[in-house]
C-alpha cells in the first residue's frame, strides 16, 4: 500500500531536518504557538482596535483624527435654495378669495463650509465652542441667477401684523396708518440676493423697533432669511457636546445651547436640547432612531431608521424624516408639546424667531396634512426629492450621505384693524425650501474602507492562526500515530532469536 504523498514529504522533511523526535516537538510547538496567538488575537484584537478607533474618532483632544475632521469639515457640502414665486399675488391683493398660486425657481446653490471657533475643553467631557458658517455662490451649479427676481408674502409686514395681532384696536390702526403711509402691500418683490444673504431696507423695520415692546426685538435692521449668517462667528449659538473620551456612545450629542439644557421656547420634554450637531455622529450601531439639534428650530428634528443603503461601497445605516418629525401629537403623544393650534404636519418657530408667524415644515408640505396643499396651488410634494434623508456607517458613526431638506413658510390670518390682512383667511403660505446636502468623498471612503476592513482582518487573522494550529496538532498526533506503527511493523518482521542455532 503506497504511502499519501504529504505523508512521504513530512518523512523527507523529517530525515533531512531533524531526528524524528525533533520533528514530533518541533510541530507540536508550531501547533501551541499558533493557537495560543490565534486565540489571542480573535478575543483581544475587537476591544483593542475598537479602543483604539473609538479614541481616535473621539474629539478629546487636539490630536484625535476626529478633532481634525470636526474642527473643520472635510466633507464638501452644498446649501440648495429653492425659492416659491408667487404668480397671481396682484390679483390676491385684490381679491382674497382666490387660491394663492406659488411656482418653485431654483435651486440657487451656495457651497458651505464650517469651522469651530473658541473651543474649550471642559473636565466633564465635554467641549464648548462657536460653529461658524460661510456660504459661496456657485453659479455654474445653480439654476437662475442671484439677480432673478421673486414675488412673495411681504415678510416684514406679516411678523409686525403678527406682534399686534392681540394688542389694542387703536394700536393695529396706528400700525395700519403706517403701512399705507409707506405704502406697504401683501407681497414685495426683490431680488434672489435682496431675499436670502444680502437683505433689503424697510421701514417698516424702524417703525417695528419704535414699537418698544418687551417681547419683540428684531435681531437685524435688515431684512433677508439668511442676513448677518454669513461668516458669522455667534449666529448659531454656543454649543457644549460631549467629546467621546468617556463614552463614545456620546460622541457628538449636543447637552447644551447658549448654555442652557432646556429652551424656553417649547414646554416639557420639547424644550430638552439634545441630538447631534449633524456634523458629528456617535456610533448609531442598531439605533432606530437619531436626532439632530437645529439651531433654527430651536428643537431637535427626529429621523427613524428606514433599512441600509450601500454608499462608496459602504454600507451604512438608512434614516429618514417621517411621519413623527413634525407631528403635533395628532399620531404620536410624545410630540404634543409641539402643538400650536394647527393641523398636523408643520411647526411653530415663532418664539424661537422673533415672534415671526414662522412655521417649518418638509418641502412641498410632504407628509402635511393635506390642508396646506389644498390652501394654495404649486405643491407637488414627492419623498424621492422631499424626504430628508441620512445614512450612518453603524460602527464608525461617520456620515456617508446627508440630503436634508425643510421649508419655511409663514401664516397669514385674519386680523381685525389692519386692512392689509382684515379679509384674509388662515393660510401657510410658503416661502422657500432649503436642502443641504453632503456626501463622502472617495478619499475619506477610502479610509473608511481601511478602517473596517483592518477591524476584521484581525479577527480573521486570529481564526487563521487557531485553524493553522489545529493543522499543525493534527500533523503531530500523524506522527506519533506513524511512529508508532513503524515501530510496531519493524518488531513483527524482525526474525525471532533460535535459541538452538
């Protein structure tokens, strides 16, 4: 019976390398080694690398490559604007009963860039620090020019309507006076540029600031939605979140805001500041839910995991806004505390914007009650375009798309005394819709790929050792078994001693 060639080559192996005693603890030793460094590195390597990454990925101190990342963004990110023309707002002004109809122009696109300025680190873990913003027109991305002009509800004149709406008879005549003195309509009609960074003159303004009322001080002596934001170093506030060093399950979570943990804007659990800045995540792992504090909101806007998608080869975990974003407690208790007299699907910002009759909401009024839809014609709300979406690396926390998308809009209601809005019904009428989007770029996907492929290559580094080793024991126990019967066939066929020879 021939001999299995691996058989004959650990014989040659054996005769030309050692005795046959060497080579039997020469692969029992292999084999030991081999285990016990394989059974090592698959229990240690996990916790080690992920200590390792999650110190890294922390923002602790200055030399993490997460401080690096988070002190100035690398990931290029886009601010869309799309404006909503207001088409028949002569005729409106003229006749009330009619449908406001709006038609969307844009987007007009502005490259976004953020830093983090004044950051203190804090004994409790955590950082405070100022986010500033600049924004860059990008023409060649955009559809219009800064130039394009807009017809829309005439802003000024509906927040000075709004703060009056409840003060004496004689104090809206006074305001309606001024208004005609100046000459003010339902609607104004600038420039894209006039409406968004640069801002407009009125005087309606001054005459707003001469009203002297404690509850109203308007931050600006222009106007435009986005005026003194860019470059603004205190716009958004003071920040204080958690840097990751003692959990990185915090990583990222924003505890206070101007130095407050609750807001005076919303009551109970509405009013708690916490979320994501959305520049820095914790590792969402099996999250279902994830929030993102929004300055502009003053609140945290919510995003319910929605499956995974795959990006840059990455898998990451899928959130979208849904239903309970902006729900008012009309589907879920927990969101009561946003309600504000209105149907479901939008939210008041008034206190948090200078008692503005400003309400956000998802573009197009998706996932609204259809009540807004039906106010005013143009919406064609469609969740492939309006659905805010966010997809989060699970064991990294690192964003690898972000399309966030909201619109601003502002309520026109009947008010006794002013003749502007004193036959108007209770409409939302909308504004513009921003969406900002930004995803990974391949540099930093790459890096990415690195990390989690070097998380798992341990682990399987460890298993390969454990089956090496297994091999070499089983190679030994050969051995021994083959000695042993060689020995046992030498006996059998060595001639027996005659005693008579």
């Amino acid at each position: 019976m021939s001999k299995p060639p691996w058989i004959s080559g650990i014989e040659k192996m054996r005769v030309s390398c050692c005795t046959p005693i060497c080579a039997k603890w020469a692969t029992l030793t292999l084999s030991l080694v081999c285990l016990i460094l394989g059974i090592l590195l698959a229990a240690v390597w996990g916790k080690l690398f992920k200590k390792i990454v999650n110190h890294q990925f922390s923002v602790s101190n200055q030399n993490t490559k997460g401080y690096e990342m988070w002190k100035e963004t690398p990931i290029p990110m886009y601010l869309h604007i799309y404006m909503f023309n207001w088409t028949n707002a002569l005729l409106y002004n003229n006749n009330f009963d009619i449908k406001p109809i709006f038609n969307e122009i844009g987007p007009y696109v502005f490259y976004e860039h953020h830093t983090k300025e004044n950051v203190t680190f804090n004994d409790n873990h955590t950082l405070t620090y100022l986010n500033k913003r600049t924004w860059r027109f990008e023409p060649d991305m955009s559809r219009g020019s800064l130039n394009d002009l807009v017809t829309t509800l005439n802003p000024v004149a509906a927040v000075v309507a709004n703060v009056v709406k409840d003060e004496h008879y004689l104090v809206k005549r006074a305001v309606n006076m001024f208004f005609k003195e100046k000459g003010e309509q339902i609607y104004v009609q600038k420039q894209v540029r006039e409406l968004l960074f640069e801002g407009y003159d009125d005087p309606l303004i001054d005459i707003a600031l001469k009203l002297n009322m404690s509850s109203f001080k308007l931050p600006f002596k222009k106007f435009g939605w986005f005026v003194d934001r860019n470059n603004s170093l205190t716009y958004d506030g003071v920040y204080n979140m958690y840097d990751g060093g003692d959990d990185i399950a915090k990583l990222g979570l924003i505890t206070r805001w101007n130095y407050e943990h609750v807001t005076s804007y919303y009551p109970e659990k509405c009013a708690i500041v916490n979320g994501s800045s959305g520049e820095l995540w914790y590792p969402p792992r099996n999250d279902e839910e994830v929030s993102i504090f929004s300055p502009d909101m003053c609140s945290n806007v919510a995003f319910r995991r929605n499956g995974s998608r795959t990006f840059q080869g990455i898998e990451g975990n899928f959130y979208v806004g849904s239903v309970d974003t902006f729900d008012n407690g009309t589907f879920f208790k927990s969101t009561k505390c946003f309600a504000s007299g209105l149907p479901t699907g939008v939210r008041s910002v008034s206190t948090c914007k200078y008692d503005a009759p400003a309400y956000m909401s998802f573009p197009h009024f998706y996932l609204a009650d259809p009540i807004y839809r039906d106010d005013v014609d143009g919406m064609n709300p469609n969740p492939q375009v309006h659905q805010p979406t966010l997809t989060l690396e699970p064991s990294t926390g690192l964003p690898l798309t972000v399309s966030a998308g909201f619109q601003l809009n502002l309520l026109i209601r009947n008010i006794n005394g002013i003749d502007m809005f004193s036959k108007t019904k209770t409409t939302l009428i909308p504004c513009l819709w921003f969406l900002q989007k930004a995803d990974l770029n391949s540099d930093l996907a790459s890096q990415v790929k690195l990390v989690l492929i070097a998380n798992k290559l341990g682990t399987y580094t460890g298993y390969g050792l454990i089956g090496l080793g297994a091999l070499f024991g089983f190679i030994f126990f050969v051995l021994i078994y083959k000695a042993g019967w060689q020995s046992n066939e030498e006996e059998h066929l060595m001639p027996e001693n005659d005693d008579n020879s």
